[in-house]
C-alpha cells in the first residue's frame, strides 16, 4: 500500500510530508526531488522507480504531489487516490496553490491522517469530510451528532447525511458534452467520439430516491416490445430536450460509468439508474459514444506552398446543425510553421491575429448560427533556412460551444421519490440543460 | 488561517524560543508553536529535541492540537523510544473516551508508534476497539491489526487477534469488512502458505455482498482479494464473474481495472463455447475503451495492462483500432503505449488506417515518438503480408525527408523487411546505398552493412562499399565489426576474385588485431571454413536463413499469465514481476490463471495444469528478441550446419584462387585449432548429431549452442550425454540478501558436479564464499572448496561447477534425495536446500552380469517389488535403451513376448546398492511399466523419477 505522500513545490522543496509505512525512509523525498523534479530530460513516465521505491506522480499547476511505496500495489488506485486527493484540497481551500498548501497545511495532515490509514485510502467524499473535520473542533457536538458522523462515514450512503431540508425541493441537470474529432484533409472522419457528463446539482429534503432516464438505445428498444407505460411517463414530464440534430429517438451508448450512489447492479441487470444523490453537485454518470455524432462544424483546409518562402492558406468552416441554433465562443487555431516572418489575413467574419508566441493564426469568432459558412485565408511569409527537416504541419484545431448535445443525448425523465416526506416528484423543480463543447476536434491539413 | 508564517522562521536558536513557547501557559501560543515545530519537521529540520515539551501538550481536549502532537509522536517515538512512554497514558484514556473518533484516533495513532514497549500496551485497547459498537472505531481498529502486525507478527498471533480480525469479515458494516478483508490480504502475503483467508464459498458470497455497499476504495480492496481466489469450477466462476460484471461501470479506474482482473482470471475456467463466455468478452471491451478518457496518469496505467490484455486475448479489442490513435496532445508516455498497442492489434483489416496514422507520427517532434513510429511501420510490413509493399514504399517516402534518426531507424526495419520477405524489395537497395553516409549508429550501421552483405552480388560496388568501412574498424562497436566480418566473408563467397584482398585485410583485422574474443573466434571460424572447404563454407555462410516470425516484443507466455493475476498493479505497469522490484518476503508467491475444468475439456487433470502454469497457451507465436538481435541468428547458423570437418588441412584450395595465399598462413592455426576441439572424439558426433535442419525460431539464447557443444565435449565415451535437469532457483535473492543461486547436478566422466550459477543482485561486492552440506542420505560432500576466486560485483553472475564426493557423513534424509546447504559468503550465511537426481549416483559399473542377474532379482523378496507407469513416452525401446545408458543405467537383456518389449536392467548407486529393473514397452502405446526391486526399497521411489526424468527429456 501507499508508504507516504508527499507535496513539493516547483523548486522540489517539501510542502508536505507524510510517511504511513516504516520501509519508506525520509531520503525518498529527495530521491524523488533529485530524480523527476529536477532531472534534465521531460517526464517520461508517472510512475518512476529508484532504488526498489515506486513513486507515483501527478502535478496540479505548479504543485508536485508523489504517493511512494516500495510495494506490489494497485497502481490505479494510487492514482484515482491523488486525483481524490486533490479534488478534496481543491473543495476545502480552493486553487491548489504554493501558498494555499501553507497556509493549510495543518488541515491537510489533518486530512491526510483521515483518508488515508497505513496507506489504506478511507471514505475520501468531502459531504462527509466536512461534517467532521472542521479545522475549528469538534467538542461542542452532541453524541448523537458523533454517532451520526461516525455512521455516516462508514455507512453504505457514505456520501449524505440524514435530515437535510430545503423549503423549495429544486434539481438541476446539466448534459455536458466534449466532442472530438479527427478528421483527414479529405474530409474523411478518421476517429471521432464524444465523451460527455450528467451532472446533477440537487437541493432535495430527506432521502430521495431517484431514478434517471434517457434516450438509451437499449431501454427504448426494450419498451419498445415490451409496453409504453414508462413512455407515458416521459411524455408528461417536461425534460424533452432541445436537440440540435434532428428527431433522432435513441442513442447507442458505448460505455458509461457512474458516480459511486447508483447501484449498479441494478444498472446491469435492468439498465435503469437509480441512486440517492449526494447533497449539492456531484457527477451522475460519464459515458461515451461513437455512432451518428453529430459533427457541429467542419474544417476545409487548403495549404500550398508557394516556392521556398510562402505557403498560402485558406480554411473554411461550415456549421451543421439548425439554423435557429447559435454556437458561440468559435475559435479556429491554424498552426504556422516556425520560420514564420510575417502573415496577411483576411477573414469574412469575425477576427482574425496571427500570434508568433503561439506559432499560430488564432480566428476567433463569437457567435454562429446554424447552417453558415465562413472563410479565412491567409498568406504566410517564411524565412528561407537551411533546415532540411520539413515542417510537421500540426493540425488544425477548433473550439466552440453549443446549446445541444453532439451525442443526441436526451434527458426523458428524473423521478424523485422521498416516502418519509410529504413531497412528491410533480413538486420538485427540475431544469436540465444542454451544453456540446470541443474536446479535441481537429483537422489535418 | 495563514499557516504560511511557520514555513519561513530559520533563524538560529529556534529550538529554544520553540521550547519556551511549549511550555507557556496560553493554549493559543501553545498551539501556535505545535505548528511551529510540525513546520520545522515538514521540511526535514531535526526537532526531536522538543519531544518532551511536545508530549506535555497532549493532554488536551482541542483536537487539533492533539492531532499535531500525534502527528510528531508517530515522527519521532522511535528515535526516544523511553520518553514515547509518556504518551501510553494518553492513548489508554483515550480509546475510552466516549467520542467514536477520539477512541479510532487513539488507535490508530497508536498502531503507527513502532516502539515495542507501547505495542505491548496497545493490545488491550486494541481487543476492545475490535469489538467497539461504533463501526468508524472498528473499521480504524482493523488496520490497527495489519499496523502491528507490521511491528510485531508473533504478538499478533499470540494475542488472537487474526480470529477477531477474520469474525470482522461477517461484520454488519460494509467498510469495517473491506478494511478487514485488506489488513488480512496484507498479513497473509506474509504468511503464503497459512490459510489465512480461508476463502470458501461462503467467505467469498459475503465478500460480494459486502462488494455493492462499501466505498470505492473498499470494492478495491475486495475485487483485489477475490482474484486470489481459485473457484472450484466453471459454475461458481460463471456466478462470481455474473456478480463482478456492474463493477465494469464504476466511475472509479482502479475499480474498473480490479473487476478486469477478476473476469480475466476466472474467464480462464469456463468452457469457450459457452454462451457467456462470449457475453463476457463482449463486456469488457467498452469499460478497457473508457479508461483511455481519464486523466493521462491513469490512462498510462490502463496502456500498460491493456498491452498485456491485448497479448493475453486479442480478440476482446480487435475493432477498437481507433481510440489507440495517438492524440497531439497526449503525453510522451501514453503515444509510446499506444503505438506499441496498435502494432499488436494490426491486421489485414484495418492496416490501410494504421499505416496513414504512422506515417502522421513519423513527422512528429520527438525523437523516440518518431523512432517508434518507423519501426512499427516495419513491424506492420512484417505481420501483415499484404501491406509490405505499402511499408517499403511509406519508408522510402521517409529516408528521403534526409531526417537523420527517421534515415536510421528505417534502414534498421528495412533488413527485417528483407529477412520476411527475400528477394522481393532488392530495388530499393540503390536508395539505401545512397545514405551510407548518414548512417552514424551502430544499429544502422550494421543493418546496412548486412544488407550489402546479403545483396553483394547485385551492387556492382559491394566491395567498395564494404571497404569503406573497413577503414575504421576498430573505431567500430562490436555489433558493427561482427556484421562487417560476416559480409566480407559472404562477398568473398560471392565474387571470390576480386575481394581476396579485402577478405584477408578482415580476416587479420579480427584474429589478430581484436581483442574481443567473439570477434576473434568468429573469425578463425570462417578462416577455417574457407581454407578447408571453401564449398562448404559456402553452404554454410551463405546457406538459406530461416524467415523471421512475425510477433515481436511479446511477453513470455508464463510471465504473461502472472501479469495477468496482477492487473492493476504495480507489476502490470513495470511488466515485471512483483519480484523484480519487490524486498522482503511479500510478492513472492508467484500467481497462476487458474486451469480450465469445463466439462468438455475435463481430460487434464487440475494439478498437472498448474504445475505446467496454465500451459502454453495455444499457437503460441515464437518469440524474436529484439530487432537488432539478427546475429544471434549468424551464430547459431555458424555453429548448427551438418558439417564434419576434421582436423586435416586443406589441400582442397585449389578451387579458389586465393587459396594458397590463405592456407600458407593457416597451416599453424588449422594445427592448433584441431588439437584442442577437433582432437575430442566426441566433437565430431556432436556436430554430426547436432540438427541438420535450423531451428525455426530465434528465441533459443546464443548461448544455448555453445553449451551444447561444451557438454558433449565433456561427456566424452558417453553414447546420449547423462541426462542433467535443468537448473532451477534454489535459493532467491530476496532470501540472501541479494545473492541468487540456482543450479543443477551433473555426473560427467563419472564425477558428480553441483553446477551453480551466483549471481549478485545486491548493491555491494560479494567475496569470500564457501559451501557446506548438511549430513545426507548418500554421503555427498563438496570434494573441494567452492572456487569463486574474484569478488562478485553488483550484477554479476558467476558460473562455477564443484565436484562432490560420496564419503560425507551419512543420514537418512526425507525424501531421501534432499540435501541442505550451507553457503557462506563476505554478509552472511545462507540456508538453501534442494533435490537432486538420484541418477547423478550411478555408477559407471553398474552392468550386471546376466546371470547374477537372474540370481538377484529371485532373491530380492517379492515384497520389495514396486510398480510405476510412465506416461506419454514415445520411445521405442531401443532409443530408450540408448537413452538410460546414457544416465549409467544399463540393459542386460531383452525379450519380446507378443509385441511387447521386455528389458531388463540394472543400476548401481554410490553407495554400492543395486537395483534392478523390469521396463515394459509395447509399441504404439505410449505408456511404460517399470518395475523396480531393490534391497533398499526406498530408493524405488527417486529411481523411478529419474526413469521418467531421463526418458521425457
């Protein structure tokens, strides 16, 4: 298991310093600093191994954190453990920064010594850190506050305390979807996917049992034979989304993985999605698709290189989605190569900067409708050099965000049910949205 | 809240200022300078002169304080072990405070204290806290087990607290069971051979109960727990692997990776034509997609396994081409696990899109990326026979970018183009030609130079070509100077005309000029050959080399099936068992997949299964070294042709012109070369015997030949060569401190030789070594000091052969060929013991008359008689006849009654106790009967081991 954890600042020196297991010595945190902080060459792997000792690193800005052992252990639980890590530093203080971990360094022992036991991770869930370590005592609680805590932390619904209350019960749903792409000059889709994230921000009273439903190719067509009393369902509530590409009924899922409240061995025997939510934000369910995405812009490069010393640009976008639609925040990124010396630009719309640091002409456009078309073309002055390696042409890439989900993804329905208070699903207030943006989605030219 | 300030005082005397600080009577400046000294600490400055002034402050009731005393109590109680003392009290009164989380905080702080004295105290609150109503306090008590454990194993024992810690597993709460499922995972890799988890059916259904309510964390702890677990058959792995599935969607990667460890080992059990074990390879392959969405940490981690699942079963990815193509954004080390991976999953399919996306990545930045690239070009060309034209052209395409390293590493992938598929792509020869010049690496250079070698007679300026490099031959690594020999001794073959002069220039540049003795030996063995036979030299240099197979950088299929039990793990990331990385005791045990028991295939019995690791897995494909390996390829062929030169210089030259020119200078090389291999009768058969055909494969070490030819030079007047098994490890380094001993016994001319390899896998030189046996049933004793006469460095391995006499101490061992050693060297003294083959006793005497014979085998009463089966033998009697004489086992006579070959036969031990034998073989039936009668009954049982060891091998 985990031996000790240690956080480095840029310069490799020790923030802080935390030995669980008595084979880890106090010179593996310099073995670590000497070897991977400062060695010469690029992190060639996260995983690093001196002297017989593991060490395990991810670095968040400019903040080193390295879990090490000298053990046969689960490598991705160490991983998944720093990520917690993090996420939990970042819901207590904020940015993880130089001067954050400082200035909290007393809380993060403190946290440190409650999530991890003999490099054996604990409940890590922040709902429940919360409620206990509290960086201002916890004498003034009741024994039956203690009993609740304890129950809690070690309970099967480890990630919701009992008791909450909210006068108005309100959900909010939002579909988060990054689309990716890769696509040949041709215009041939080499690979493209979307990954996309339910994310549920619930301020319910109680213990709701909820129950999740979307345009899941597998349950439709399981409906589909077997009776429409659940389609009924769907018909009243009033989650139909506004997709973007059309009547499109269900979707084929690839894959899809859950946040640790829904059972899912329910999941995989029935395909439904069920769970008592944490309180606040937490993310439901991540999945990915492949079939039928729809693309929301398309890239037609055109380079040529003109002699010796200029290469001539044009790329035009087309958007591809309903005209009554807007996609915002477009950025197209054309890579120039390094001997630029000087480029001309002329775009239809939008504005367009050619940004040496960068080694790139940035275009940047705010909003778009669907079905439009627009144009940029450039001519790159080079200066002549005798680098006999040719330029690598990195592919072009683009930015933007939609108001409907690439995947077609639909929300159908979200029932609430809470049998000990006198609340009801048609109670609840519920707002979903959709949001595509770009993940990697590039075109090579 | 700005902690910060603590970070930042360094200025001198602090210790005082802190220690005044402690003992103040203000709590807040009390607190403030706990902070102080944890800061101090945090940053490696030596506080524990404060370990008093800091204890005070732990009676108190704000926690935070008390947290940071704990925290540099667990620092620092070993370094002042008797003051840690003070604290006991402490703790004590805690674990009874009413408040669950300062009674689990006192244990468990008290469990990372590894100060014997307190351990002894902590039992008592421990027992309790065990059984405490509050679950928090149980589940921390749990690991508190594990912890002192950790410090104290035979307390841990004596007090009971297994058992507690075993009832836990039936606990009501889920994560007191995962806790208690880990601390005993972790104790009972300790203990490999105690039953400690006791893993029954019942044990495991609690477990996968246990598995849908805990955390995250705790369905880690459990899924890693149920992959040691073996079902007793295909039902029960069916039921489990149904209950593992809906892991596969859990969010959390590590979870998602141990459920594939499970379904992958257990999978191995259930009959391939079953429906669900098709359903089940379905599944796992969106989860393995999945994980390459995560963060580029964990997806580097899930790269690694997916490489082996990959290896292991192919067909769970073979459409998932795409999500492997590299992005450019990833990081270096994920582009370099997903090319590997790509190359695997190549087929004629989808190799169009996989040769596009690498010829993208041959223009990338960096350097490894876009070796990498190019050599997997070359791999694809090589695996899949309908792109190799494409590949040839993609990497013409790239020499001409002039890139250096891409000019290089596709000269490299060309020769192994070429070795695939010969005489099909010699017209890119002329452009390859054209960079001789940039060629600055060793593995380039010999890679050109084999292919000038190999097409000498179509470049019209092979020789010149050659003689270039001739110039700085001894500038040269040994790679390039071997391969420039061999292609001056091939284009000789050739063109014998015109490169006489070139040939002899090589010839004196690697016997005499060289101090490598590879080189040296290389060349007085192709001097040899043309100057014998130049005729055969000619078949033998230029004989037809064997294609090279198409799978490369596989994983051995028995480390594979071990890596596959470690999926997730730290192993699986390495590609190195857990013992490669892994001190002490823990991780030993190596792991199997379980063996197959599904009604169909219920033929084998489960022990041999594991016995043989699973077995190889089916077709396994041969396995190339690596790439620049291809002169492992060049000895073998220079050792293996079915030639049976003796030692009588050549007359024979007349045939090449160049012949007087080179004899002239041979004559005393010829002489002496002769005397010392050629004068060996047995050199001779060897080479006769040794097989005609080349082996198919390269995966055999070079090595392997050599020592081939050295055995049967020892084994002189032996017809087969006594049988010698091979060498195992009989003593690990981990259990040496670094020092790793394996070895074999061997009888040769009628000495009995302990073969041991040393190797030094320690830090430090070792020196000084001796041996010593224990009393043994034979009375073997070493017959002279071990002789390792230079220290052996980190690393080092040393072969060294000790003779062993038969006139020790006698004492009757179980079983009766058991013997303990003792080896000492400069560290310590080590504790190993072994069996040895039983046929390293016989003796060279060991015929009997026929008639004495007869006489024995009626006198030896009936009742000493015992009968074995030797199964799967596919022997005819006369070639087991040969084989057993080899092993000092002698036949007497023969008899065949209906079919069925009678022999009889006789052996006599050391020790002068005679055994006879009775070996029945029928032809066509590849089962044996052996029946052995003996004075000593008890040797019947090791001489019929040998029986079976010496005829199967």
């Amino acid at each position: 298991m985990i031996g000790g954890l240690f956080i480095y600042n840029h310069k490799g020196e020790v923030l802080i310093s935390r030995v669980y297991r008595d084979d880890i010595g106090r010179n593996a945190v310099d073995a670590f600093r000497v070897n991977v902080i400062h060695a010469r060459q690029q992190v060639r792997s996260p995983v690093t191994n001196i002297a017989r000792t593991s060490f395990f690193h991810v670095k968040r800005s400019n903040i080193w954190l390295a879990a090490v052992t000298k053990q046969n252990v689960n490598a991705a639980m160490v991983f998944e453990f720093l990520y917690k890590m993090c996420d939990v530093m970042t819901a207590y203080f904020g940015k993880i920064s130089e001067e954050n971990i400082k200035n909290n360094f007393v809380l993060i022992y403190e946290l440190l010594d409650e999530i991890l036991d003999f490099g054996y991770p604990q409940n890590s869930e922040t709902g429940a850190l919360k409620t206990f370590i509290t960086q201002t005592g916890i004498k003034s609680q009741s024994k039956e506050e203690q009993s609740q805590i304890t129950s809690q932390v070690t309970g099967q619904i480890g990630w919701r305390r009992e008791g909450i209350k909210y006068r108005r019960n309100e959900l909010f749903l939002d579909v988060l979807e990054s689309v990716n792409l890769l696509m040949s000059p041709q215009g041939q889709v080499l690979s493209a996917h979307v990954s996309g994230r339910v994310v549920m921000k619930s301020y319910l009273s109680g213990m709701p049992e909820c129950k999740f439903g979307m345009n899941d190719k597998i349950v439709i067509d399981k409906q589909g034979k077997g009776g429409a009393s659940e389609e009924a369902a769907a018909g009243k509530s009033d989650l139909g989304g506004s997709g973007g590409g059309g009547g499109k009924q269900s979707i084929a899922i690839d894959d899809c993985t859950f946040h640790q409240c829904v059972r899912l061995s329910k999941f995989d025997a029935e395909r439904s999605i069920s769970f008592i939510p944490p309180d606040g934000e937490c993310e439901l369910m991540r999945y990915r698709t492949t079939k039928d995405i729809i693309l929301p812009f398309r890239v037609i490069p055109l380079v040529r290189e003109v002699g010796r010393t200029k290469l001539e640009v044009k790329v035009v976008i087309k958007s591809n989605f309903k005209p009554s639609l807007l996609a915002q925040k477009i950025e197209v990124r054309i890579p120039t190569p390094l001997n630029t010396s000087g480029v001309q630009v002329i775009c239809m719309k939008g504005k367009a900067k050619y940004k040496a640091s960068e080694n790139a002409i940035v275009w940047k456009i705010k909003r778009m409708a669907g079905m439009k078309e627009s144009q940029i073309s450039a001519e790159i002055e080079l200066l002549p050099t005798n680098d006999k390696k040719k330029w690598a042409r990195p592919p072009i890439s683009m930015n933007f965000e939609v108001p409907f989900a690439p995947s077609g993804l639909k929300v159908r329905y979200l029932k609430v049910f809470e049998p000990k208070l006198n609340y009801s699903d048609h109670d609840v207030i519920k707002w979903v949205r959709y949001i595509g943006r770009s993940g990697i989605y590039e075109t090579r030219c | 809240m700005t902690d910060s300030k603590y970070f930042t005082t360094t200025k001198k005397g602090e210790i005082f200022e802190l220690k005044a600080e402690l003992n103040s009577d203000k709590k807040e400046k009390k607190k403030e300078a706990v902070k102080k000294v944890i800061a101090s600490m945090t940053v490696g400055k030596d506080v524990s002169a404060l370990f008093p002034d800091v204890v005070n402050c732990m009676q108190t009731d704000n926690l935070e304080l008390k947290k940071l005393v704990y925290l540099y109590l667990m620092n620092y109680a070993k370094s002042q072990p008797d003051m840690a003392i003070m604290a006991v009290n402490t703790f004590v009164k805690d674990c009874e405070d009413p408040n669950p989380l300062i009674r689990a905080l006192a244990v468990r702080t008290m469990g990372c204290i590894r100060v014997d004295k307190i351990t002894e105290y902590l039992c008592e609150p421990l027992r309790k806290c065990l059984k405490d109503e509050d679950p928090y306090v149980r589940k921390t008590a749990a690991v508190c087990v594990a912890k002192l454990h950790d410090i104290n194993a035979q307390l841990v024992e004596d007090q009971g607290f297994l058992d507690t810690l075993k009832d836990l597993i039936s606990d009501s709460n889920p994560m007191v069971v995962a806790n208690a499922v880990a601390a005993l995972s972790e104790i009972a890799e300790s203990h490999p051979n105690s039953n400690l988890l006791d893993l029954n059916p019942q044990s495991i259904n609690k477990l996968l109960t246990a598995l849908n309510e805990c955390t995250e964390w705790g369905q880690i702890f459990i899924l890693d727990c149920l992959a040691n677990y073996t079902p007793r058959d295909d039902r029960e792995s069916q039921s489990i692997c149904e209950r593992v599935t809906p892991r596969l969607s859990h969010a959390n990667s590590a979870v998602v990776l141990s459920a594939v460890k499970v379904l992958m080992k257990f999978m191995e059990m259930l009959p391939k034509d079953l429906d669900y074990y098709g359903t089940l390879l379905k599944k796992l392959a969106p989860p393995l997609v999945t994980l390459l969405s995560a963060e580029p940490e964990l997806q580097y981690v899930a790269l690694r396994n997916i490489n082996l699942i990959v290896q292991k079963r192919p067909e769970i990815l073979k459409h998932e081409m795409k999500v492997f193509f590299v992005k450019y954004n990833d990081p270096i080390y994920v582009k370099l696990e997903k090319l590997d991976i790509m190359i695997r999953l190549a087929s004629q399919a989808n190799i169009a899109q996989v040769l596009a996306e690498l010829k993208e990545y041959a223009t990338e930045v960096d350097v490894d990326f876009v070796r990498k690239a190019v050599r997997a070009i070359g791999r694809c060309a090589i695996k899949v026979e309908q792109s190799a034209e494409r590949c040839v052209s993609t990497l013409l395409d790239l020499i001409q970018t002039k890139v250096n390293y891409v000019v290089q590493e596709a000269i490299v992938v060309i020769k192994d183009i070429f070795r695939k598929y010969p005489n099909k792509y010699e017209s890119v020869i002329a452009t390859l030609c054209e960079n001789l010049d940039s060629l600055d690496e060793p593995e380039a250079r010999a890679a050109m130079i084999w292919i000038v070698g190999e097409y000498a007679e179509r470049i019209d300026n092979a020789d010149e070509l050659l003689e270039s490099f001739l110039e700085g031959f001894h500038d040269e690594s040994t790679q390039v100077q071997l391969q420039l020999l061999t292609a001056i001794v091939k284009l000789f073959l050739k063109k014998p005309t015109e490169t006489q002069e070139l040939v002899q220039q090589v010839l004196s540049l690697a016997t005499q000029d060289s101090d490598n003795p590879d080189l040296r030996d290389r060349g007085y063995i192709y001097w040899r050959l043309l100057s014998t036979d130049p005729v055969a030299a000619k078949e033998v240099v230029l004989a037809e080399k064997p294609l090279i197979s198409e799978e490369t950088d596989l994983i051995e299929p028995t480390l594979l099936e071990e890596l596959i039990c470690h999926i997730g793990t730290l192993a699986s990331v390495y590609h190195k068992p857990p013992s490669a990385f892994v001190e002490g005791s823990r991780g030993v045990m190596h792991k199997r997949l379980p063996a197959r028991t599904g009604s169909g295939e219920g033929t084998e019995c489960p022990d041999v299964g594991n016995a043989a690791g699973g077995s190889a897995p089916e077709a396994a494909p041969s396995i190339i070294p690596s790439q620049g390996d291809l002169l492992g390829d060049l000895l073998n062929l220079d050792l293996a042709p079915p030639t049976t030169t003796g030692p009588t210089p050549s007359t024979s030259g007349m045939q090449m012109g160049g012949m007087d020119l080179l004899g002239g200078g041979l004559e005393s090389l010829v002489g002496t070369l002769g005397g010392d291999i050629g004068g060996s009768p047995a050199m001779g058969a060897g080479f006769g015997a040794a097989p005609a055909v080349m082996p198919a494969s390269l995966n055999a070490p070079v090595g392997g030949g050599l020592g081939d030819l050295f055995d049967l030079g020892g084994g002189v007047g032996m017809p087969m060569g006594a049988y010698i098994p091979p060498k195992t490890v009989w003593l690990p380094a981990m259990k040496a401190k670094g020092l790793e001993i394996s070895g074999t016994f061997a009888r040769r001319a009628g000495v009995i030789q302990m073969e041991l390899v040393l190797t030094n896998k320690a830090m430090s030189v070792m020196t000084d070594f001796a041996i010593q046996f224990n009393r043994n049933s034979f009375g073997l004793a070493p017959a002279g000091p071990l002789q390792v006469l230079t220290p052996l460095g980190p690393n080092q391995t040393i072969e060294v052969s000790l003779p062993l006499s038969t006139v020790g101490p006698v004492m009757k061992m179980d079983p009766l060929n058991n013997l303990q050693v003792a080896v000492k060297n400069n560290i310590d003294v080590f504790y190993f013991s072994c069996q040895y083959p039983i046929s390293m006793l016989f003796v060279e005497d060991g015929k009997m008359e026929r008639q004495v014979f007869l006489a024995t085998w009626k006198d030896i009463p009936n009742d000493n008689e015992s009968q074995f089966q030797i199964q799967d033998c596919h022997l005819n009697s006369e070639a087991a006849s040969n084989k057993l004489q080899g092993s000092n086992i002698f036949t007497i006579a023969k008899r065949t009654v209906e079919g069925q070959d009678m022999l009889y036969m006789s052996i006599k031990l050391s020790n002068g106790i005679w055994v006879l034998a009775e070996l029945k073989v029928q032809a066509g039936n590849p089962n044996y009967t052996i029946s052995l009668k003996c004075r000593a009954p008890e040797v019947s049982q090791c001489v019929f081991q040998c029986y079976e060891a010496v005829l199967k091998n």
